[in-house]
C-alpha cells in the first residue's frame, strides 16, 4: 500500500510502499477513504511531541474508513462497516501497537494512523457510522470538529450569550469557531497573523477578526466592539507569548483554555497574576486533551445533529489533495494559507 512515512525529523515525509503486518488480538484492517491533516502532525513532523526516538513511523489520526478484516477478540466492527478513524479511546480492546513493513523493516506506529491507503487500528479507536454519512463529516469526527466541541461544551461550557475568542484560525481553529456558534456564543472573536484568515472568520459567521501581529488585541476590542474582556478564550496557535498576552483579557469568571500544543519546554507568563484573584468570581485557565470527546457516546450524538441540520461542516475544508501532494498541503498549513486540508485516499 502507499503511505506517507515520517523517516526523519524536520524533513518532508516520504510517500512511498510500506507492507502490512499481521492482525494482532484486538486489531482491525480499515480502508481509508478519507483523512484529515492535524496541526498535531506538524508537531510531530518537528519532534514536538518526544516522538523522534520512534521514527520511522507513520502519521494521521483523523479519517474514514471501510473495516476490511478483523483481527481475534474484535466484536465492535465486522467486515464492510464504515467507520471513524480517532486518536481518543472510544469502547473496545486497547490493543498492542500495530506492525508495519518499510523498507523491509519492521516499524511500529500509533493505534491509529490515517496516511495511509489501509491502517492498522486497535478496536477502541475507530466507531462505526451508518453508511450513509458522509466521509468528510466522518473524517472531523475523528479530531479537528469533535475536539472543538468538547473544548466548548464540555470544558468551556459556553453559555448562549457569551463572548468567545478563538485564536489561531487553523484547522482546529476554524472547528472551534463553528464549536462557538452552534453553542451560540455572541460575539465570537477571531485572532490570526494572517490577514487571510479574516475571510476564514467571515465564512463561519464570527463577528471580529483582529490580526494580532499588526494591532492590540485588547485595543480593538474596545474600539470595534466596545468591550474589554472576554467570557471564554479558546487558544489554538500554541504560541506562549500570545497566551501571556490574552490571559489578561478573561473576564470574571471567564474560562481559558489551551487546546492548541506548544512547543516542547515552552514557558507561559502569567502577567500581573493578582488579576486572576481580584474578581468576584475567579478566573479557569485550564489544558485540555481533545475537550474531552468520548468517540462511543459522542460520534451517534454528532451525527443525529448533523442529520437534523443542526450541525455542519460548511466552510471548515479549504483544500483537498492526495498522498502524493501531502508534503505541498504540510506547506499550505505552515504558511497560514489553509484550514482543514483533506486526502482523499
């Protein structure tokens, strides 16, 4: 099968034939169909994520799929079903780390990788879906939108009414964004370096883009919509400085929190931390890991909103390529010029 391979740190991934081991206790063989591209894989194209001890290996943890075999103790999926590809643990075995074959070598890789024309994946990450739901819906299910909404809901538990600042209008960005919106925040800010992004913002009905690297988040705040401080403050960009520069905006009782990964041993500053205390209501700044989404209970859930209209994708996918123009489509993202790129596999 092809795949993209990540052979050495900070270099272009290597798009090439890689085997497939066999199926291990708890194991499944999907067909991948479609996959997204995670700011998380520029981390690890970059070494930021402790992974550069395991290279090579492969990438991805965001798609859709058809269950091709089933490996033994597998009783979620059967052969034909449509699945979701996820990084989170959803129900099933945790199996060991799948097998494959790069340059007759035996290499391991994540329990779930999506670049990749067929994947190994253990049982609990992947959910089945009915066939009828579409692949791109499916391929967000398994991070950029379901991160994004348990980021709002579940850890941020924006309330109809509330401000939202969403800063780094990415991939995940873009998710949160719709996140905030369909919670019904009002206004919703969006905070970029990329001018392009304004238009990014627009297409998802937010309220206010300010480009940080040309004016002071807080004075166009105040100058375009007459307010201070913000409800809850969504970061995606993972950059510190930015971080030390907005968590003074929180309003009482307002919610921080970092979706985005920073760089490893990266250092945030806390300006004039007495502010965190000086409110009625106190101040949250709090981390989280994918907001929280659980694929078995909240995948079915996502996608009976979908089927109602209540929740869609509508200006969340920029680009499309394939696994051949992948290290092109990498580019696009590190350059600011792209939200959610998807492979078509």
């Amino acid at each position: 099968m092809k795949a993209a391979v990540l052979e050495k740190i900070n270099a272009p991934l290597v798009v090439t034939d890689v085997g497939l081991g066999e199926l291990s206790f708890g194991q499944v063989l999907v067909k991948v169909l479609v996959s997204g591209i995670c700011g998380t894989q520029l981390h690890e194209i970059a070494g930021n994520r402790n992974n550069a001890q395991f290279v090579p290996h492969l990438l991805g943890h965001e798609g859709c799929g058809i269950v091709e075999d089933i490996g033994t103790g597998v009783t979620k999926v059967k052969k034909g079903d449509k699945v979701v590809i996820h990084w989170r643990k959803g129900d099933g075995i945790e199996s060991e780390l799948p097998k494959f074959i790069f340059k007759g070598k035996t290499i391991r890789s994540g329990r779930s990788t999506t670049f990749s024309e067929y994947s190994i994946v253990s049982e609990n990450r992947i959910t089945p879906v009915p066939h009828e739901t579409p692949n791109d819906f499916c391929a967000l299910l398994g991070c950029g939108l379901s991160t994004a909404l348990g980021a709002v809901i579940n850890e941020a538990q924006v309330r109809p009414g509330e401000s939202v600042m969403v800063i780094g209008l990415g991939g995940l960005g873009a998710c949160l964004v719709k996140a905030a919106r369909f919670a019904r925040a009002n206004p919703i800010i969006g905070v970029d370096i990329h001018d392009s992004k304004k238009d990014v913002l627009k297409s998802l009905h937010g309220d206010l883009f300010i480009n940080c690297a040309k004016e002071d988040v807080k004075d166009a705040l105040e100058r375009e919509l007459g307010i201070k401080e913000i409800d809850v403050i969504l970061e995606a960009s993972g950059n510190a400085k930015s971080i030390a520069d907005t968590i003074p905006l929180l309003a009482s009782g307002g919610r921080y929190i970092l979706v985005g990964y920073l760089a490893a041993g990266a250092r945030i500053e806390i300006k004039d931390a007495n502010n965190l205390f000086g409110t009625s209501e106190g101040k949250t700044i709090k981390a989280t890991q994918g907001g929280r989404f659980s694929p078995s209970k909240d995948i079915p859930r996502y996608i009976k909103l979908f089927e109602d209209g209540s929740l869609d994708i509508d200006n969340l996918i920029t680009h499309r390529t394939t696994l051949d123009h992948i290290n092109e489509a990498i580019e696009l993202m590190r350059a600011g010029k792209a939200s959610r790129i998807l492979i078509d596999l």
